[in-house]
C-alpha cells in the first residue's frame, strides 16, 4: 500500500516537473526580451528540475544518491535565482532595454 502511493506521488511530481521545466522551454521561445525569458528559465526552471529531484529522491534506496540530489536541489534553489539576477543586471547595463507594455498595448 505504502509502496504505491509513493508510486503515484512520484509520477506526479515527474510529471508536474516535466509540464513545469516544457512551460520554461516554452518561454524562452515565446517570450519576446531578454529579461522575460531570463525570469521563465529561472523561476520554472528551478520548480521543474527541483520536483524532478524530489521525484528520484522518493524513489531511491541509496543513501549518497538521495544526499547527492538533496545537495544538488539546495544548490540550484540558491543559485538559479542569483545567476538569472546577475544576466539581467549585466543586459542591461550591455543596454538591454525592457519591453513597455504600457506602450505597446497603447500603439
């Protein structure tokens, strides 16, 4: 009984991962600037690998493995959102200029 319901908890997060990290692809081919499509590859990039870590941390029996994705999800929480930060600050200052929606939708 147990065994199957962390069956099926996996197979959800795999899949939430999976539709989460196809959403962050999509992004960064429909997005139209530099700095929508840095915020979709960081923000559903982190959600859709770390559901996918605690996917296979669910599923494995060994103990290194599930220390090693613990430390991988840790490390890539902490740093997605600085590196997508530090790509932002330098487009813009390489004069990268954001997209104005007030004045696109106006026109």
């Amino acid at each position: 009984m147990a065994d199957s319901i962390i069956m099926a908890v996996t197979a959800f997060l795999m899949l939430a991962g999976a539709l989460i990290s196809l959403i962050a692809a999509l992004g960064l081919l429909r997005l139209p600037d530099l700095l929508s499509r840095t915020h979709s590859a960081s923000k559903a990039g982190t959600a859709g690998s770390g559901l996918l870590l605690i996917a296979l941390m669910l599923q494995t029996a060994d103990t290194v493995l599930w220390i090693k994705c613990l430390v991988t999800l840790v490390f890539f929480v902490l740093t997605a959102p600085i590196a997508a930060h530090l790509l932002a600050k330098a487009a813009l200052k390489a004069g990268e200029k954001p997209l104005d929606l007030d004045k696109r939708n106006s026109s």
